[in-house]
C-alpha cells in the first residue's frame, strides 16, 4: 500500500485532539530560519533560507527551530570561528545544556511516533552534521579563501552534543542532514534533492 499523505498543520487542528495525530517536524538550525543570526556577511537570504522552508512545507513538516549556540554564547557581534576556537569547556557545557530541552522536545516526539529529522549547517563548528569547520592553527579573524581549506568532515559540538544527549535518554537517533550553502562547491539542486531524500527516509 502507498504510504498515507503527510497530515497538514491545519488537518490536525480538526482532529478530536492533536495528541492523536502523528506529525512530521523538523528540527532546524536556528540561522536557516533566521539569517539574522549569523555571523557578519554570512547570511545568503533575507530572513528565513527559504530553500529549506520551501521544501518543508511543500512536504508537510513541521519546524521546530533550534536555539543558536554561537549566537547565545558570544552575541550578534562576532566573527566566525573554527572548532578548535570554540571547542573549550565553557562551551561545551552551553552546548550540553542547550542540547537537554532539544532532546527533550525530540524525546516528547518520537514517543507519540512522529516522524522527527535534524536539519544542521553543514561547515558550521557548531551546527555541521558531516561537514565541520578545522584549523588547529587559526587565531583572530579567520579568512575564508577559495577552497576553504579549513572544512573537514564530522560534527560540530552542538549536533554531537545533542545526539549524545539523545543517546543518554535511550531516545534512537533522528535522521540528519545539513543545508550546504556556506560550503565553497554549494549546489543549490544537489542541496535540494539531499534534503528531499532525508525527508522521504533517504
């Protein structure tokens, strides 16, 4: 049998109550719905990454924004780093907090049998789920030069924090994926049918 349509954000409100129905929701990097956030030049759209929440919506997802680490940690005035210039304990400790109410919210989710995907930033030290960002040399003001030689692959300390967190409360680990328009090869179609085939189960 065909798998059922994905249940709208307005069939569910007709429902004898919302527990009942089972929903898609996505939990985003809190940039990819507010460009605001990011560090000085960073942002690529004005307000949300509306590649992202054009697809979302298309499909029928929920979203569910993730508090910004960085933003929270060092404030609006700021440049972008790297892991080694963020991964500290002072941090991580941030990150770990932050990391327990997503969790909790994630947990709250799988139980009544949603279906729950991480949405991250690929290259970003804290947000990247394959692609992060690392210099063990880099000090002040980073460059960004063609090729970017500082991306590598692995999570930034946000995504590792909350799947540990995840892990701890026996709560199975969401698919995830990352947007990748901070990444020099960015492919706007390539990026599209990534985050098509995460949601489709891919």
């Amino acid at each position: 049998m065909p798998d059922a349509p994905p249940v709208t954000i307005a069939e569910r409100g007709t429902r004898a109550s919302i527990l009942e129905s089972v929903a898609r929701v996505a939990f985003v990097a809190h940039c990819l719905l507010n460009q605001n956030a990011k560090v000085d030049g960073g942002a690529r759209c004005p307000g949300v990454y509306s590649p992202l929440v054009d697809v979302l919506r298309e499909r029928g997802w929920e979203l569910q924004q993730m508090p910004c680490p960085e933003l929270a940690f060092t404030g609006l005035n700021r440049f972008w780093a790297v892991r080694e210039q963020l991964d500290t304990l002072a941090f991580r400790r941030h990150c770990a907090r932050i990391a327990q109410a997503v969790a909790a919210a994630i947990e709250a989710h799988v139980a009544r049998g949603d279906d729950v995907v991480i949405v991250g930033l690929e290259g970003s030290p804290s947000m990247g789920v394959r692609v992060t960002s690392s210099d063990p040399a880099r000090g002040g003001r980073p460059e960004w030069p063609d090729g970017a030689p500082e991306l590598t692959a692995g999570r930034g300390i946000m995504v590792e924090e909350l799947l540990s967190e995840l892990e701890r409360r026996g709560v199975p680990k969401p698919r995830a994926g990352g947007i990748t328009h901070v990444l020099p090869d960015h492919d706007p179609a390539a990026e599209r049918a990534q985050l098509v085939a995460l949601l489709d189960g891919g």
